[in-house]
C-alpha cells in the first residue's frame, strides 16, 4: 500500500477549499449587501 497522495487529490482539494470560499463570500455578501462594492471569481 502506498502512502504517497495522489496530484489528482491536490488539485480536487484545492478546488473545494477554492468553492467553498467563494460560497461564503456570497453568502456574507447577501447578507450585507453593502460590504462589498463588487465580488468577482475566476
């Protein structure tokens, strides 16, 4: 058995943590709308 971590799981984590991130801004957003001027996202 293996103990090295595969790239592909990097990569998906990374997106996860990526996603989720961008879902709590939204949300703080939405809740004050005035916060922020403006939200982007790559």
């Amino acid at each position: 058995m293996s103990n090295e971590i595969k790239n592909t799981a990097i990569t998906a984590a990374g997106y996860l943590y990526q996603n989720r991130q961008g879902l709590k801004r939204l949300c703080d957003w939405l809740d004050a709308p005035t916060r922020y001027a403006r939200v982007k996202f790559e």
